[in-house]
C-alpha cells in the first residue's frame, strides 16, 4: 500500500531561486529564511520518498488566464520548465510517477473532482523553487514527482472548503494505491501576501501564523474562509493558502508538528516552512 509519510508547506517565490543561484543564503536578508531548511532536508534524506505529490499554482506558464483549469494534475513521466520572465535558472527536467498519477485521477473523477488530466505539463516555479529548495543544486531526479495544480490566479477560484476535500480524496486515492510507496506531499506559495494594487506589500504575520497554527491542529477551521475572507486577511495572492489547505487534506490521521520556521517579509510574502507527519492508516 502507498503511504502518505508526510508533508510539507513552503514558499515558492523565484527570488529564492535567484538567491540560490547567485551565492545569498547566508547574506542578513535571506538567512533567517534559509536556516529554516536543513532539519527538512534532513528529514526527506533520512525518509527518501519515492514519490512526491505537489500542491501549486501555476501563474501562467501552462495556463494563461485564457484557459483556467479549476484543477489540473499531471501523469506524464517526465516535465519540463521554460523561461516565466523571472531571470532564474531553467531547471533540468523533473521526474513524474505516470501510473500513482492515473490511479489518482481515476479515483478523484469517480468521486466527483472534474480534473483536467494532463500528459503534458509545463511545470512553473510554484513547483521548481521548492523542489530546488528541498534538493539544492537540482538533486531531486531520483524523486517521482506528481504535480496537482489549483486555480489561485482567475476568478472563479476553487474554496478553501473544496480544495480540503480535494486533499482528502488525493489521500484516500494514495491509500487505495496497492504498490508500496512512501509519498510526502508539498502545498506551496502563500502565504499573506499582495503584488499589486493599493494594498501592494500587505502582509499579516498574525493571520499567517494563526494559519500555520490551524493547519496543524484545527484545519476545519480553514475551510470556513472564503476566498475573499483570505483577500482581506492576508492579501490578494493569500488565496495561495489553498495549496496549504489541500495539502493538510491528503493527511487523514492524526497530525503532529516536527518542525516550523516562519518569516516575513521575503520578497513580498510572508513564508510558513513547516514539517507535519501524521498517524498513517494501518
Ligand atoms: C512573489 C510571490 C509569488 O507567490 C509568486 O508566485 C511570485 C513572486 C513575490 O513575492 O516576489
Ligand atoms: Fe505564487
């Protein structure tokens, strides 16, 4: 049976590529972001998952606001990155899981999640930074990685309440999956934060870590924001929230917190790195 072993929530901005890539993680400015990392590398090198399923949003580069999938997921064996106009690195290609994707998109459209399925996937920095994070220096292509893309860019937007369920039924699709599999899932973006507009900067680290508190320990109490509840919260691109909020979903036994580092502002976010394992199902 497949197991989900843990999770992982991280910021996914490309300033953190360009930092990694020029030398900067030890400046004033990024440290305190950086140092929140190696327990969790340390973690997933100790654990070594085959697989690893990828809550993010993709701002553009697959999917323009011309065509907006509410949800979309990858099952192909391979995806690639191209230039998104940041200056970072293009990344070597990232391995997928083509035959855990299938099971899961069969059993997400049979319990009523109208996925767009995807045998071709270009794949943005919401899930090339954190994978760079996680593994620096690209290391991560031993990893089989399932990219789960949400909507967080084009009204209308999928709720805080569905992008939970549609955790849960990835959790339940993973448990039903005979072949055995360590998985950990990502939710990445997030988390207050707003790049346009009057309110261009807003961040709220009371909001984030009251999130990050809920995450662990009361995630029902997310799903009663609505997507316009985060805006005001925490800003108009908070609706990244929902990456975390789908991630916590897929964890359906008890939860317990291993690690956290928060840290605001990065760029314009506030970013919540934090490390959950859960009781798995015997
Ligand atoms: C930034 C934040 C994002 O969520 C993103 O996708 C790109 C950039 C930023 O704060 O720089
Ligand atoms: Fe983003």
């Amino acid at each position: 049976m497949a197991n989900i072993i843990g999770a992982i929530t991280t910021s996914h901005i490309p300033a953190i590529a360009n930092a990694m890539a020029n030398g900067l993680e030890e400046t004033p400015y990024w440290k305190p972001f950086f140092d929140g990392y190696p327990p969790v590398r340390d973690w997933l090198n100790e654990k070594k998952p085959d697989v690893i399923i990828l809550f993010y949003n993709d701002h553009g580069l697959e999917f323009f606001i011309d065509k907006k999938p509410t949800f979309a997921m990858g099952v192909a064996d391979e995806y690639y990155n191209s230039d998104e106009g940041w200056g970072i690195p293009t990344i070597p290609p990232v391995t997928g899981e083509s035959d855990l994707s299938w099971h899961i998109a069969n059993s997400l459209v049979d319990e009523g999640f109208d996925m767009t399925i995807c045998q071709e996937m270009k794949v943005d920095h919401g899930l090339t930074v954190p994978l760079n994070l996680m593994w620096p220096g690209h290391k991560y292509g031993h990893v089989k990685v399932i990219p789960v893309c949400i909507n967080c860019e084009q009204y209308p937007m999928p709720q805080p309440w569905r992008t939970f369920e549609l955790g849960k039924a990835i959790g339940r699709a993973v448990a039903s999956y005979e072949k055995d599999l360590n998985v950990v899932v990502f939710g990445t973006g997030g988390m207050s934060h707003q790049l346009d507009g009057e309110r261009a900067g807003f961040i709220n680290r009371a909001f984030d870590l009251d999130c990050l508190d809920k995450l662990v320990s009361d995630p029902e109490a997310l799903t009663k924001y609505t997507n316009i509840d985060l805006v005001e919260q925490g800003g108009a691109q908070a609706v990244e929230l929902n990456m975390l909020i789908a991630m916590r979903g897929t964890l359906l036994g008890k939860v317990t917190e291993l690690h956290r580092n928060y840290h605001a502002p990065i760029s314009n976010t506030g970013s919540g790195l934090m490390l959950l394992e859960h009781e798995m199902p015997k």
